[in-house]
C-alpha cells in the first residue's frame, strides 16, 4: 500500500505544490477580505477578495509565486509528452502549442497578481482573460494528447476536467453578459453576477483539479542538473583557476 509520502515521489512535488499553495492564496484573500468586511462573504469574485490591501499585497505576492511554479510545471510536462510520443508529428504539433498557451495563462496570472481590479481594471481584465481562456485551452489540449499517452480512465477523467473549466468559463462570461446589458431589473442582475462568480470559482477548482492528475506522471521522474565548461570558454576557465590562492 502507497505511503502518504509517496505523493512526493520524483518530481510530483511539483504539480501538488502547485495546487496547495494557489489554494492557500485564494484562501488567505477571501478570508482577509471577509473578515475585515471588504467584500460580501457570500460567493464574491476572487478578484474581489483581493481588491484592498493587505489583501491585495498577499495575494499579489502568493499567485506570483503559484504563477511561477505552473509554468515550471507545464515545461516539465512539456518534456515529459514530447519523451512519450516519440516524434509523432500530430502529438508534437498540440504538446508546443498547449504548451505556448500555458505560457500565456501563467503570464495573465502574473497580470492579475500585480494589476488588482480597483487600480488598473483594464488590464486586470485583460490578465484574467488570458489566465482563464488560456487555462481553458491548455486543459483541453493536454485531455487530448492523454489519449495518446495516458492510461484510457485518466484520458477520461482528463476530458471530463477539461469540460468541466469550458462550461464554467462559458457560463461565467454569459453570466455577465447578460447582467452588464441589462440593468433594468436589479435582482436579476445580482443573481446573475453572484452566478457568474461562481462559475469563476468553479473554472479555479477545474484548473487545480486538473494540475492533480500530473501528480502521477510526475512520479517517475527524477531532476538532474550537470555544469559543464563549453571549449570555446576554456581560456577563461584557465584564468579564473590562476586567480584561486595556491
């Protein structure tokens, strides 16, 4: 029977830091903002819940960090498809380019870190635009190539991840869509905003969820990092090692 410990096998530390620490962040916003009353505690945007400071300046600095750490996440999956197809063509085609869109996500998340939506809204949209649409794309393309390389149940459980963020991201911008267009009715309106933040938190937990399933992947793989002087730098190499006291 498998360890606790053996979550942390190889390199699966890495997708499972990924999940803990983003889920720590949203946490830590959402209860800050609700306890000092800067947001309605009841489904409010994750944007909102780090709209104020200090808020905004923990969430800034903790999504960067989870930002990171996706990407360097992605590059390891990155590498690990590009081993497993074995130069197939179609299988190399989608893994860069659901790799580039991964870039992009994690680069939006950036922006939503540092741009909170009360100073710069534009380009907080902007960046969640990117985060979001980009998630949504990279989770749908990486269900695809697992039919190709993954066992056929985490092909589906990845399929079924991947529906689930582009229904929450579809529902989310419908959802306000309809409420920015018609202010008429102001119930209405609110109901559709708090549906639209839900779905917003819903596409946040399809993201992690999906970030899980590396976890086995990751398993069998091991970092190595070798340091070695090119010829063309030898005669520096030469001159630092007669600096070096005798």
């Amino acid at each position: 029977m498998p360890s606790f410990w053996s979550f942390t096998e190889g390199a699966s530390a890495m997708p499972l830091f990924v999940v803990c620490w983003t889920t720590a962040t949203f946490g830590t916003s959402y209860l800050t903002a609700a306890l000092r009353g800067d947001v309605d505690p009841i489904l409010p945007y994750i944007s909102d819940t780090a709209g104020r400071p200090p808020e905004s300046c923990v969430f800034g600095l903790m999504l960067s960090i989870s930002a990171l750490a996706a990407a360097l996440t992605m590059f390891v999956r990155y590498r690990l498809v590009a081993y497993a197809t074995c130069g197939r063509s179609y299988a190399i085609f989608v893994n860069r380019t659901g790799f580039a869109i991964g870039l992009i996500s994690c680069l939006g998340l950036l922006v939503v870190a540092n741009f909170q939506n009360t100073t710069e809204f534009k380009v907080h949209m902007t960046g969640a635009g990117l985060a979001f649409a980009g998630g949504a794309l990279y989770s749908t393309l990486h269900a695809l190539l697992s039919w190709c390389t993954e066992p056929r149940g985490l092909a589906c459980a990845r399929t079924a991840l991947s529906v689930w963020s582009l229904a929450s991201g579809v529902t989310m911008v419908v959802a306000v869509c309809l409420a920015t267009w018609d202010l008429t009715y102001k119930y209405q309106t609110k109901t559709l905003l708090r549906v639209s933040a839900a779905a917003e938190w819903s596409l946040g937990v399809s993201f992690l969820t999906f970030f899980l399933t590396f976890i086995r992947d990751f398993q069998g793989m091991r970092f190595r990092v070798i340091a070695e002087q090119s010829p063309e730098h030898q005669g520096l190499l030469d001159e630092r090692r007669q600096l070096l006291p005798q």
